[in-house]
C-alpha cells in the first residue's frame, strides 16, 4: 500500500508501524512545536503528538485517499483538534478537590498538651500547699486575683505575691528547657 503526497524517502510500501515511524521522521518536528505553542508544556505537548500519530495510524486509509490537502496540514489540524478537546474535558468537569466536603478537617494533636499538664502536675507537687492554691484557683480554674482572694479568704495582693513565687519556683523546679505556665 503506498501513501500518495506523502512523498517517502524510500520507495517500498509504508504500512502500520512504518506509516507511523515515516510520518514522525517527516513531520514529528513540527507538529511537536505546534503542539508545544498550543498547551504551553512540553509533556503534554508531546502526549498530543503520540495521541496525533495514534489516529493517524488508525485513519491511514483517510491519510491515502484524500486528494485534499497535505498530510502536513491533516496532522496539524488533528492536533489541534485534540488540544481543544482536552480544554474543553477539564471546563466540562468539576474542579478535583483532595476529600469530600462532609469529611471534618484534621484536629491539632493534643498529645503534647496532656504531656505538658503532666509535667506541670508533677512539678506543683514540690510547691508549698498556699503556692499551690493560688496557681490552682489562678490557672486551673481560671479566676480572676480577687475571686482567688475571695476563695481563698486571703488579701489580692497576697494572690498576687504567692502567684509570683509560686511561678518562680514552678520554672526552678521544671527547669530551663521544660514548658512555662503563663497567663
């Protein structure tokens, strides 16, 4: 079977996979840079050439008895055809998202803050039993220095002096590089 317009370097037949290596040889090149121009990637570009060849081969008898035309322009017309096609698939579909709407995001993990409250817990216990009630009332049950006062029946500004050195030794006891309790 030969190809008329297609003009081969060697006289034999071209059929199948020889139709597809000639017209890659002859117009590879070019159809590679029009399909480069056309997506802007060269990864797809070249996946237009492949799917351009493809139909090519599977059109063959298209290829030799069309009168009209170059092979060239059939080609490029094919490529183009499937450019717009893919376009057209990606505005047609819904945009991809990772999880469904109804899955509930991930939560922080809280493990770091039960082992945080250990170590606090374990350092309150070499406080005096007045420091350790004024942090309790303070942090633990988040009072205000005149409620604290107000339980504890003591003075604010004793609150607030055993609050300080309640502080002061929690860090001495906890150490530089251990957690802070702030407020």
């Amino acid at each position: 079977m030969t190809f008329p317009g297609l003009r081969p370097r060697r006289r034999k037949p071209v059929a199948g996979e020889d139709l597809v290596r000639f017209l890659y040889a002859e117009h590879g090149r070019a159809l590679l840079a029009y399909a480069t121009r056309l997506t802007g990637d060269r990864a797809a570009a070249e996946d237009v050439v492949q799917e351009t060849l493809l139909r090519a081969w599977k059109h063959a008898d298209k290829l030799a008895d069309d009168g009209k035309g170059s092979v060239r322009g059939w080609l490029l017309t094919v490529a183009r055809n499937i450019v717009t096609d893919r376009v057209r698939a990606r505005a047609a579909r819904p945009q991809e998202v990772g999880e469904p709407l109804d899955v509930p995001g991930v939560e922080r993990d809280h493990a770091q803050d039960v082992v945080d409250s250990m170590a606090v817990l374990g350092a309150m216990d070499h406080l005096s039993p007045e420091h350790r009630a004024v942090l309790v009332e303070l942090y633990y049950r988040g009072r205000s220095v005149a409620e604290a006062a107000r339980v504890l029946g003591i003075p604010p500004g004793t609150v607030k002096s055993r609050s300080y050195h309640a502080l002061r030794a929690l860090r001495g006891v906890m150490g530089p590089g251990e957690t802070e309790v702030t407020r």
